[in-house]
C-alpha cells in the first residue's frame, strides 16, 4: 500500500506541482487549502506524513502544527516557508516539525527530504511495534487481590530513586517486577540490564559486573565493558544476589555506595549512575545470621521491599496466565490459539505449582506442541500434573504433636484431604457419586481431586 502524504497550502500552484511530482513518485497524496481543513481531513484519515505551509491566512501554519501534534503525536511534519527566519525555523521544531523547508522549493530536494521523512517514521513506528511486542512478554498478567497490591507496589517504587529488594519463590516473576518498576521510572528511555548471579562462575562474576581491561587474566584478549557501565544511567537488575560471594558482595557494596569502580586489572575510576534492583529466593535474614550474606549490603538494598506472592496464593489468576501464554506461544511458533476446556482450566486451578508461573508456562507451551486438536482437555493436562507427596504420613486425629511432622500448610493441606476424601469414599463403599454428594462437591472435581491426591481407590484389605 503506498505512503500518504498531506500538502497544505494557500497557493493552489504549489498544491499541483507538489502533489504531481510526489505522485510520479508513488505516493498516494491529499491536498488542503487550509489548516482548517487539513485538520478535518486528518480526523477522517491520517496521513504518514503532513507537508505544511507556514504563513497561511486565518489559521497559521505552527498553530496548524500545534493542533496536528495533538490530534496525531507521532505524525511526521514538514514545514515550508518562503518567508522563513531562523527564529520561526527554531519554533517549529520545538513544536514538533521533523523539518524544515525554504521556498522557492526544488522538487528534488523536496523528494529526497520526503524520503528520509518517511523512512524515519517507518523505522520508528517498527521500533515501537517490536518495543510494544517485547514489553507485552514481561507483562504482569493477573487481576488478583496479590496482584492488585503488587501493581500498587511498583507504582509507588517505580517512579523513586530508590533500590529496591524484591523476594520470593523460584519462578514467581521477579525479574517481570524490576521490568515492571523500570519501566516506571524515569530511567524508562535507558537500558535495563539484567544478572543471573547464579549463573555465573565465582571466578568471573567480578569481570561480568565491572569489566576488565586487555590482559587482566588469561583469556581476557580484549577490553571489556561490564554490566555496571552497561547500565549507566538505566537499572541493573541483580537477580539471585544470595548466591554472591561474600568477597563479590564486598566489592559490589562499595559501587553502590561510590558509584564509581575500576575494571578488573585496570586503575582508572569509571563513574556511573546506575539504579539497582536486586531479587533473592532465600531468606537474606537467615543468610546473615549464618554469615553468607553482608548485613550493610543487606539494608543498602533493601530500601523498598517488595514480595512476589506464588502462584497458589492468586490462583484467580491461572485462566488469564493460561490463556497469556497460549497467545504468546502461538504467536512465536505461527500457530493458531488453542482453547482450554473448562474441566483442564479446573484442573490447573487445583494444582499448586510448586515451580510458580515458570512451570505453568512450559506445561501450556508442552500442551500447545503436543495436543493435536484445537481444544486442551482435563485428559491432556492431568498427566502432568501430579500432587507433591506428603514427605510425612498423615497426622493421627487429635494428635497435636503430628501437626510438626510437615514443612509446609500445602503438605499439611493436602494430607489431610487425602484421608478426609479416602475416609469418606471408604463410608459410602468407593461410590464416586455418593461420596461426591457427600462432600459437596461435582463428580468430575471429585476425579480431579484423587487423581492430584493420588488417593486410592480401593478397599483396605
């Protein structure tokens, strides 16, 4: 589809030979005698690019240009003048203008610059297509009452200076958390750069954090920039700060507290400005009393605490997760958007996810590879979805001590309806029916129930 462009003007022969030649050029092109009705015509259909004249009678041209940059601010603007100063030269771009343009005009001059015009804005509307599409994939999906108060919390975190300390389990999302607060901040424009301290060996955390200069070790054949500089006047994200050495927390104490370093192997101070936002699974407190994590590092980031809750305390979240991930996959692999029936959303529901948001993504991704249809059943999904055993036999009715023989209330939890639900099956003869009845609950729960418990469905002998 070709380009369209917009040429506004009081003098009816620049109209035509502006509009022939960008025409030979194949350009679709609309003209307009008015700001007045340059501005109806965008309402109507908006143009790539708006061609405009400055000295018009009634409305001016940079008024024209005001009330353009309102209506459309991301429209690329060209001005024209034949009574043009530097002065009005300077107004119009600090109004918005991509350029400007002396008359008597030469049409190759105006082709070319037309050109550029329209490259420019296509790279940019590319570059925010691709933008839009990355921040969709660190997006926070949920509705939930957590969610709610987690959104609150990198609302009011995002726009500060200040670190910011985010907890929780493995594959919970706190690195969508530091996207989500850096994005928020002023530092929105600049880079977010993120570290997976677990991930890299003791022996090299310090290169990747600071840099190091040619030389500095073996193997380093070249100068290299590190994540501290890299981030320079964006965010670092320090994921799994936990798993740092204490000689590497030392180091990384003293940036933060300078905002300067030196490369490894090198003496020159780097300065920079870097906001840092660091996130751990274990418990830094513990880490402390037991001498692994430094406590002045400790309360030098943990300026705004922020919990990441897991995903069985939001479990009114998984639909929308669910079907999240089903548009996103389908999106990178071609393919069309699977349903889920409501018996397998259940199901998910059910389970407790012991490996969070991270484990529901790849079961939706396996499912959306390995279901042949266009609709994931309870049947596809239950395979994968086994209940984590008790690591303890169920605790004794009235036995207060039993209640010590479980690490968590999910193990405790799903002990005891493992015998509430094999008490009550035993009652009404491993009926299905009755025994739902008897609990209140659907048959086809009731299914899901045994089949996530792994109770058994048979008589003691």
């Amino acid at each position: 589809m070709a380009e369209s462009i917009l040429i506004v003007d009081d003098e009816v022969p620049i109209l035509n030979s502006l509009s022939k030649i960008l025409e030979d050029e194949g350009y679709e092109v609309t003209v307009a005698k008015s700001g007045t009705d340059a501005l109806k015509l965008m309402t109507a259909e908006p143009p790539d690019l708006l061609l405009l004249d400055i000295w018009m009678p009634e409305m001016d041209g940079l008024e024209t240009l005001r009330r353009a940059r309102e209506q459309a601010p991301r429209l690329p603007v060209m001005m024209m003048s034949g009574h043009g100063s530097i002065e009005t030269a300077v107004k119009a771009i600090k109004l918005g203008a991509y350029d400007y343009i002396e008359k008597p005009l030469s049409l190759e001059n105006v082709t070319l610059r037309v050109r550029h015009a329209l490259d420019q804005h296509r790279l940019e509307e590319e570059n925010l297509s691709l933008r839009t599409k990355v921040e969709s994939r660190f997006e926070l999906v949920g509705a939930s009452p957590a969610m709610q108060r987690l959104r609150q919390l990198i609302a009011t975190a995002g726009p500060t200076t200040g670190r910011v300390l985010i907890s929780g389990e493995n594959g919970t999302g706190k690195e969508l958390v530091a996207r989500g607060i850096h994005q928020q901040s002023p530092r929105r424009e600049r880079a977010f750069v993120a570290v997976n301290c677990a991930a890299i060996p003791e022996n090299l955390i310090e290169s990747e954090l600071f840099g190091h200069e040619r030389g500095a070790f073996t193997g380093a054949t070249a100068q290299k920039r590190g994540q501290f500089e890299q981030a320079d006047r964006g965010t670092l994200f320090l994921d799994e700060i936990g798993d740092m050495s204490l000689n590497t927390q030392s180091k990384v104490l003293r940036a933060l507290e300078e905002q300067q370093f030196t490369r490894v192997g090198g003496t020159k101070l780097i300065k920079v400005d870097v906001r840092v936002i660091a996130a751990s699974n274990k418990d830094l407190a513990k880490e402390i009393r037991k001498g692994s994590f430094r406590e002045d590092l400790f309360y030098r980031l943990n300026v705004l605490p922020i919990e990441v809750p897991p995903l069985r305390e939001r479990k009114e979240d998984i639909p929308l997760l669910v079907r999240h991930f089903l548009r996103t996959h389908a999106e990178d692999q071609g393919l069309k958007v699977k349903e889920v029936a409501p018996d397998a959303l259940e199901a998910l529901q059910l389970y407790d996810w012991p490996g969070n948001i991270r484990e529901l993504r790849n079961l939706v991704e396996r499912l959306m590879i390995m279901v042949p249809g266009r609709l994931i059943e309870d049947s596809h999904a239950a395979p994968f979805l086994q209940a984590r055993p008790a690591t303890q036999p169920a605790p004794q009715s009235g036995s207060a001590l039993a209640f010590k023989s479980y690490d968590s209330l999910r193990e405790a939890r799903n002990a005891f309806e493992r015998e509430f639900i094999g008490r009550k099956l035993r009652e009404n003869g491993w009926n299905i029916s009755r025994t739902a009845d008897d609990l209140k609950i659907e048959r086809s729960h009731l299914h899901r129930k045994i089949k996530l418990l792994n109770v058994e469905l048979r008589p003691e002998s």
